[in-house]
C-alpha cells in the first residue's frame, strides 16, 4: 500500500503533543520538519499537508509548510485542499525534484473540478478524487459508485492517464451507521473489478472519529481496506503496530514476494516490542 503521512494536519489535536495548528501558525518550522523526517523513517512515501483550519490564512500557511516539508524530506507532497488558491500558492513552491505530487482533491461539483483540473495538468500530478459531485455527499453505495465513475469519465476526457487517478470512496465514522464501512469497502472492490487501471486512496483515520481507542479501530479498517484492494492510505505511519500490520497482511495476500519486505522489516527492527 502507498503510504500518505497524515500528521501534518492543523486539524489534529493529540493529548500530551504540541498542536500542529499552533506550530503553523507560529511557522515553527524546526516541529515542522521532525514530524515531517519521523513520518518517512516510520514508512511513510508521500508527506500529506492541510491548513485547512486557518480558513484564511491557508494559502500562505499551505505553501509555508511546501517550502518547509521539502527542506525536511526528499518525499513528494500530498497537497490537502479544496482551495484553488492554496493549491496554487503550495505548487508554484513545489520542487517538482521530490516526485511526482498528489493533489488532494478535485471533486465532480462543477465550480471545484473547473477550478482544480489546471492545477492537476499543469503539475502532472496525482489526483485525489473524491465521489461527490453536484447533488452532494450520496450516502447510497450504487450512487456513490456512479458518481466515482462519471468522475473518472471527466478526468479521462480532460487528459489526466488513468493511473494517476486516485479515487476516495469516502471514509465516513463507524460512529454514524452500522453499514459505512461495508458499503465503502464493496466500493473499493467494485472498482477495482470494473476500473482496473484507477486506483483508490482513502483517509482511513477519518473511521474511529468522535470514538475511543481510535488507534485498534484504525488498524483493523486499514487490513480490512487492503484485503478489498485499496491502493493507498492516508494514515498515522507513526503507528508501529499498524505499519507491522500493513507488511504482515501484504505477505498473507500475495503482495510480498518470499516475504522479503516483511523479513526485512523484521531484520531491521521494526517488530521490537510488538
Ligand atoms: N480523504 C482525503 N483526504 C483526507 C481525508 C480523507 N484528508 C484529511 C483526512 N481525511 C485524513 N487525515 C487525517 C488526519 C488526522 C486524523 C484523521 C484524518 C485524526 N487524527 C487524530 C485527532 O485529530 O484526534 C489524532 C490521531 C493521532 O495522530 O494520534 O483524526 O478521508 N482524500
């Protein structure tokens, strides 16, 4: 699974850390940049960033953070914004010498695809694609499914190559219905089987939100989205367990040859104390 840093989010709040939002909005780059070096010793291949919190000091905020997480890392970025602006701002910083970004996200709504879809040329990027289009959040799998397709149809037609379509089927609470994670799961295997060349990306955190012991929660929906053949998780990579977990189920499902990852991981110390 490609793995998507979350920690540098101003909306996280963690007991007994300091807050993102504070370090962004003090440009406290030295905390900055260590969450940004932990994340890719832990495993982590992209570094997300989203000021989405700052409202309108996000634009400045996101392309601070751009400028400070490429100093920090040789990763690329998952840029994490419904912001035109932001989006702007952060990519003209971008060194395009980190790889190949992901814009996070377009949807099918007509004013953000518009928008969005420049940025996404321009940039060659990666693109999050969210299943909401004009008629908003579908709650209804089949309906969501439809609009991930037609989403899919828009970026095809525009030039964006298929493999660098992410599609997010929405990760919504456990906490809201008994059904949310089955209907997002047949969503994934559903395009894996009638899309075969997109690929699914999801912010799996977003399953235990407003619940305790978000963590075990957390671990179990992301082996349960890798058995559906999700792509690509944005996740807490400083999690040890849950990155033992990611290469332990990659082994069992075929996805690690002679368990080499996993031995090496082993080797190196990555299971210790688990
Ligand atoms: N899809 C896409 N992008 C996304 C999301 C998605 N970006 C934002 C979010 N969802 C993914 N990122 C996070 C980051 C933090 C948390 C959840 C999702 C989170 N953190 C705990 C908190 O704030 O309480 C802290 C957990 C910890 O680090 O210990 O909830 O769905 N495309």
């Amino acid at each position: 699974m490609l793995i998507i840093g979350e920690r540098i989010n101003t909306s996280r709040k963690v007991k007994n850390e300091a807050v993102i939002e504070t370090a962004v909005i003090n440009r406290d780059a030295d905390f900055i940049r260590s969450i940004a070096q932990k994340q890719i010793e832990a495993g982590a291949t992209y570094i997300d960033i989203n000021a989405g919190t700052l409202t309108s000091g996000e634009p400045e905020a996101l392309e601070w953070l751009t400028r400070v997480v490429q100093e920090a890392v040789e990763a690329p970025i998952s840029f994490d914004s419904p912001n035109p602006l932001a989006l702007e701002l952060a990519l003209k910083a971008y060194d395009a010498g980190k790889g190949q970004p992901f814009i996070n996200s377009i949807t099918a709504e007509t004013d953000r695809f518009n928008k969005v879809l420049p940025f996404v040329l321009e940039y060659k990027a990666k693109v999050i694609a969210l299943a909401i289009d004009d008629s908003g959040i579908q709650h209804d799998p089949e309906k969501r499914l439809s609009v991930a397709k037609a989403l899919i149809e828009k970026l095809r037609a525009a030039g964006v190559p298929a493999g660098d379509i992410y599609i997010d089927p929405l990760t919504f609470s456990i906490g809201t219905g008994s059904e949310v994670v089955l209907d997002m799961l047949n969503i994934i295997e559903k395009l894996k089987n009638d899309c075969p060349e997109v690929h699914t990306v999801a912010g799996l955190s977003n399953v235990s939100h407003g619940l305790p012991s978000r963590k075990i929660l957390n671990q179990a929906m992301t082996i349960l989205a890798l058995s559906r053949g999700l792509d690509a998780g944005i996740i807490d990579s400083n999690d040890r367990y849950l990155m033992a977990l990611i290469a332990a189920t990659e082994a069992l499902l075929g996805m690690d040859e002679y368990c080499m990852n996993y031995i090496k991981m082993s080797r190196a110390g990555a299971f210790e104390g688990l």
